[in-house]
C-alpha cells in the first residue's frame, strides 16, 4: 500500500497550517490569521521519529485543508476587482472531502484556548455522519484524533481537556507557537500512524516548478498532469496560495508538480498573504529541477513575466517557456494584420525577454490537453542536459580553439590566455576557467565565449555559469598543497614558468572558492 495519510481538518484559525509546518519541520504552508488563506490540499512526506529512537521512523504523507465553514474574511467577500470569493466555497469543501475521504488518520484540530464552539460541533457532526467526505474503507472507518492546539502553556492544559466532549476520546495537546507538548505530540502521532509494509515511495525523478502570472493556466496544466482536480481551477485571480506539491506518475517517471501561487506587480499587492505567495514561489524555484514558466498567449508579455524571467534566469534553473492558451491565440492577428504564427510569437517573446534566447518554447492548451505530453518530454530534456559533464581534456581543446578563433580585445598590448578549464559542477554545469587577468574579458567577450560553448556543448538549452579565476589567485591557493612546493616550478633550463598547471597534482579545491556550498563537484583526472 502507499505510504499512509495523515488530514488535518478544523474550522478556520485553529492552527492547521502550523501545525502541518511543526510535522513536517519546516515552513510549508502559509500561516495567517486572515480566514481562507488556505484553499487546496497541501501536503508534505514526512518522517515521523521513533519515540525513543530504538525503532524505524515512520514515513507519512500530511495533508493540510483550508478551514472548513468560512471562506472570506469579514467585509473582503469580494476582491479588490469584485469577484464574489464566496463562489469558491464549494471546491474548498470538495478539497476537504477528498482529503478525508483518502486519509488514513484524521487529526480534527480545536483550539482549546476558544473552547468547542458550534462550528466544530458541526464539523464533528459531519466528520461522524461521514457528510465531509467518506471515512469507511474496506469495512474500516477511518479513526479520528481531535488535536488541542494553542495549548501555549499549562493554564490551557484544562481547557484542552474538555474538547473530549466532541465524542473523538481524549485530544492531543499542542502548542505550534511555543513547542508546548510538541514531544509528546509527535511520539503520540508515531504510535498512530500505521505502518507501511510494502516498498517505499518511489523517489522523485523531477521536480518542476510551475510559475506565471496570475491565470496563466498553471493550475489547469497540474490538474491534467495530476489527472484529477487535484489544486483549485477558477477565473478568479490570485485562487491559488500556497505552493501546493502534486505527485503524479508518467512514462515510468515519478513527478512532482509544484503549483505557485499566480504572481503581479509588488505595487499591487492587497496584504501580507501575497508577499508570503512571492516567497513560496521563489522557493519553489530554488528547489526544483527544471521551471515551467507559463505565459498568457492571450494578453501580451508583461512587466510581471519579465520580472519572473529575470527570477528564473539568476536561479539558474533550467527552464521550459510554455506559451499557453495557444487554441485560443493561434486564430489572432498581429497589430499589422498578419495572423499569430509559431515563429511570429516566438520573434516577440525572444525580443520582449532576451535573458532568455537559450531557453526552448513550447506551445500548449492545458485546458486541451494539446501538446502537454511534448512540454513534459522538453521538461526531462532539460534535466538530463543540466546534469550533463564533459571531460577536461574535452573542454580545454574547446577553450582553446575558441581563442585561437577569436580572442578578448587587447588592452595595452597586454593578451589575454586561459590556462586552464573545467567543468566543476552540475545542475547548471559549471565551468571554471583560470585565466592571467579576469579583466581581460569583457562581457560583450564573455557573452560571445557562452554562445560559442552552447553551440559545441552538450547543454546548448540550460544555464551555464562560467567563472573566471585569476592565476595568481589560484597560484596562491596552490602553494605547498601537493607536496612538493609550488606547482609553478621554474622550468631548470630556461628558468621561466611554463604557464601550465600540474594536473597531476592540482588542488582541485583551488578553483572552487565562491561556489555554492552545496555544491556536487566532479572532476575527471
């Protein structure tokens, strides 16, 4: 069976996002105390510790709901257009049934320092009468733990006690705020959770980040990748929060879809929540694989787009641009009259965001299902060319015959010379060239030097970072490393350094300073 699930459900404002954030240990959902902040399932696979660390952790998937029975904050029914918000509750709620009715623990939160007001009698009334969602599986009703949150510290310890009176037994205590009974918690949800006998969740190939602007069509893309109405669809901007996580299977591949909340100008933004979206969506980004970067074909690029372009390209991450909608845009005409092609699109795109020319463009309908096998295939593409590496020897001889083509300019006589190069890194490739003066090569040079390399690399469509270092620099980091003193021994005969490194015993470290820490360095001999 698959790893069990573990719903967390309550009226608004009882803690459920932090408590889903305490779980898993670390900051997933968005917590704020505006009502209807959270509006799809979000989960996260967690490890839950062994009591006393003499057994195996147990590995659960948690589901945070949005909170059932208000879906506005008072006197923000309508947004700053006049959209009713309200016409959301029915996918909110049908969010919720799904969780339940897939769970195999319910943990039914109460904030205990409110006491059990009546709309957790009615929640419970529900969860009982299986109205919000169905409990009973195989013969089994699906159990359910009331959880006391806000149990801050011992003068709530009382009030906890008496959400017994919900008919669920006796609740958990918990504080997300101040770690009260967080211990006891989190050993308590070990004991409940079952175990998972069968083979492990199948890890992820690739994760990719989906992001755009607001109705862009992010959510319709993960729901047909999904192939249920996994994340709320609807024509009201700004539906999604969260960066909501969806795993879906394709091609003998494991996927995961992050879903971003639709992002616009920082001038325009209402409250706190969409700054808290910003911010899911450029972790989103730091930790997939490869961007699906979704643009309107219907409306024209955007200072939005352009901001989000310049997000993806200083992240680089490898990216796939999805121009979507194109059923609806492909029976346009330009401002001259001439009808919207494929190639008239792509010449405004490159020309509207040219930090991105190496990126390929895909033209999809999510809501069609039109050429998303093909963007998922591009995607892969992509992951595989980022995790690509060439050879030294390979990459020096390349090096070379580009300066032998075509050298940086010379200032004051003086030429510039590469020494040496290597591909230090993966996810983006990474190449660190040794050179006698940085300065030397200018940007207009560099960029020259990284469309050369893109057309003879194995990563023509992928970010590369190219890094230039300083002989002297990398001379001094080299002193005394190998043994046998300076690696730039005098030539005995001529006297004079050959200008060549000692790849036999180079300090390989030498050239990785200002490098992610993370960093997977590989190397050849």
């Amino acid at each position: 069976m698959p790893i069990p699930r573990i719903a967390i459900v309550g009226r608004p404002n009882v803690g459920k996002s932090s408590l889903l954030n305490l779980i898993a240990h670390e900051r997933i959902a968005i917590v704020d105390p505006t009502p209807g902040v959270t509006r799809d399932r979000l989960s996260a696979i967690v490890k839950l510790a062994h009591p006393d660390l003499s057994g195996p952790p147990k590995q659960a998937e948690v589901v945070d709901t949005g909170g059932y029975g208000v879906y506005v904050a008072d006197g923000k029914r309508y947004n700053e257009i006049g959209e009713d918000l309200a016409t959301l509750t029915q996918d909110i709620e049908g969010q919720i049934a799904a969780a339940v009715s897939s769970a195999d623990i319910i943990l039914f939160a109460v904030d205990a320092q409110a006491g059990i007001t009546a709309q957790d009698q009615a929640i419970a009334q529900m969860l009982r009468e299986q109205k919000l969602g169905t409990r009973t599986h195989d013969g089994r009703e699906t159990p359910i733990q009331v959880v006391a949150t806000k149990v801050d510290d011992s003068r709530w310890e009382p009030h906890a006690y008496e959400l017994s009176a919900l008919g669920f037994g006796v609740p958990l205590l918990v504080s997300s705020t101040t770690k009260n009974f967080r211990r006891h918690f989190l050993d308590e949800l070990y004991e409940l959770t079952p175990e998972n006998h069968d083979e492990p969740e199948p890890v992820v190939d690739t994760k990719l980040a989906i992001v755009g602007k607001r109705n862009a069509g992010k959510s319709t893309l993960v729901n047909v990748l999904a192939g249920e109405p996994r994340v709320i669809v609807s024509e009201i901007a700004g539906t999604t929060r969260d960066a909501v996580d969806v795993k879906f299977e394709m091609d003998d591949r494991s996927i995961l879809a992050i879903d971003t909340a639709g992002l616009r100008r920082k001038k325009s933004f209402q409250d706190q929540i969409e700054y808290y979206a910003l911010d899911r969506a450029q972790r989103a980004i730091a930790r997939c694989d490869v961007v699906v970067f979704m643009i309107d074909a219907t409306t024209e690029i955007s200072q939005v787009d352009e901001q989000l372009g310049k997000m993806i390209v200083d992240s680089f991450k490898p990216v796939v641009i999805v121009i979507n909608k194109w059923d609806i845009a492909k029976d346009a005409s330009d401002e001259k009259g001439r009808k919207v092609t494929p190639q008239r699109y792509e010449e405004y795109f490159r020309k509207e965001l040219g930090g991105l020319r190496f990126a390929p463009i895909s033209f999809m309908s999510a809501k069609d299902g039109l050429n998303v096998k093909g963007t998922m295939d591009l995607a892969f593409e992509l992951h595989e060319q980022a995790k690509t590496r060439v050879g030294t020897g390979q990459l020096n001889r390349i090096v070379k015959g580009l300066l032998e083509a075509r050298g940086p300019s010379n200032r004051l006589g003086q030429e510039a010379k590469v020494y040496f190069a290597s591909q230090v890194k993966t996810s983006p490739p990474t190449l660190v060239l040794v050179v006698n003066d940085p300065d030397l090569f200018t940007n207009n040079y560099e960029r020259f030097m990284m469309n050369r390399l893109r057309e003879v690399l194995p990563f023509d469509e992928v970010p590369i970072r190219l890094i230039l270092r300083a002989r002297k620099r990398v001379e001094r980091r080299l002193r005394g490393t190998s043994g046998k003193g300076n690696l730039y021994e005098p030539d005995q005969v001529t006297g004079k350094f050959d200008g060549e490194l000692d790849m036999e015993h180079i300090d390989r470290d030498a050239l990785l300073v200002d490098l992610p820490d993370d960093a997977a360095l590989y190397f050849d001999d």
